[in-house]
C-alpha cells in the first residue's frame, strides 16, 4: 500500500509540475511534445519525432512509460523548459494555424503509437544545436528530416 500511495504521490507531483492534467493520455503526451519540438516540421518529421518517443519506451536506459520519457530530464528541452509552445498546447491558447498543426501532431502520434512509425531511432537533435557531441558521437547516424538529425 505505501509503494502504491508513493506511486500516486509522484505521479500527482509530475502532473503539477508539467502542466499536463489528469486526463491526458498517452496519445496526447506525445502529441503535445511534438509540437513542442516540431511544429515546424513536415508530417514525416513529427513521426520521426514522435517515433523516439514511443522507441524510447522499450529501450534499455530509458524510462518505459510514455510520461517519463517526456519528462525526463534534459530529453525534450521545450518540455522540460516549459518553452512558449510547450506552455501554449497545455494552456489550450492555440489559433487556427496552430490548431491545424496540433491535429497533425496527434497523426503523428497515432501512428508511432500503433507502432507505424520509424523503429529504431531514440534520439535527435536540431541541425544548429551545438553541444553533446559526446553523446551523440556514440550513436549512428540514422537521417536528417527537416531541421533534425535522427540517431539510433
């Protein structure tokens, strides 16, 4: 009983510190980190995007829950930052344009979800991003879609 209290506790804790509610399912997690990390991007950059998350999930060193992988500490930097994007799709403030793009990140999340995605790939990183060249030298080069390159 106290792991299970314990448990709630800190899924509780999460909830609050992210901005996600309660009701948020895994489909939306990942669609809302999507468009926090790619709204710029073409359909097939949100699955690629949208595919580490969910490849992240059976993925030895990585957490193996959808939630967990997104808030893992310094793994989607617009979600653990709380960039602008981050905070305008939880805060429900999207226009029309950015409704538009948020479908399409709950496409994206619907496919990598029914495991359509692209399999393999547990990383990315933005084209201009500098930094973590340790981390990433150990990892192959898997494409670049967009502004983002793709590792395995």
């Amino acid at each position: 009983m106290k792991n299970f209290i314990l448990a709630f506790v800190l899924a509780a804790s999460a909830l609050f510190t992210t901005g996600l509610s309660a009701k948020d399912t895994d489909r939306e997690i990942v669609a809302k980190t999507v468009f926090a990390e790619s709204l710029g991007e073409t359909m097939e950059g949100k699955i690629a995007v949208a595919s580490v998350i969910v490849n992240r999930t059976t993925t030895k060193g990585y957490p193996h829950t959808i939630a967990k992988v997104c808030f893992q500490k310094n793994a989607f930097e617009s979600v653990t930052k709380k960039s602008r994007l981050w905070k305008k799709v939880n805060g429900g403030q999207l226009n029309e344009v950015e409704q538009a793009k948020y479908a399409e990140c709950l496409a994206a999340a619907d496919i990598a979800l029914a495991g359509e995605g692209v399999p393999e790939i547990t990383a990315f990183r933005e084209l201009k991003c500098k930094g973590g060249e340790k981390y990433f030298s150990k990892l192959e080069l898997v494409g670049i879609i967009g502004h983002h390159r793709f590792y395995k």
